[in-house]
C-alpha cells in the first residue's frame, strides 16, 4: 500500500462551509513507507484554518 487515503475525506470537505476554522479533517495514515523507517502509525490530519489561510493567499486559483 503506497498511502491510504480516509474514505470520508472527500464528503467531509465537501460539507465544510470553508469559513469554520475549527474543522480537522483526517486525510489518511501514515503509509506503510514511512512506517518502515519508524514513523508510528497515525492518522493524518489538516487543519481548516490552514486551509483558509492557503485559499486566501491563493485566490487567484478560484477563477
């Protein structure tokens, strides 16, 4: 397995309203790669304030 991706990652951006900033979303766990070198197995998250912060610094990418 090269990643795993979790299977409600989609839907639960989706849903997001993309104002709340409090919103974690879990984007997988750590690959079996990573685990190889002694990354402990864990879930993967992105924080929506991130996410903010990034669509605001890019806007131009919306059009």
């Amino acid at each position: 397995m090269k990643y795993s991706i979790d299977e409600n990652f989609k839907k639960t951006y989706n849903e997001w309203d993309k104002t709340d900033p409090t919103i974690y979303f879990t984007v997988g766990n750590t690959s079996n790669a990573l685990q190889s070198i002694g990354i402990k197995k864990q879930p993967i998250t992105l924080d929506s304030s991130k996410v903010i912060k990034i669509k605001n610094k890019h806007s131009e990418n919306d059009r």
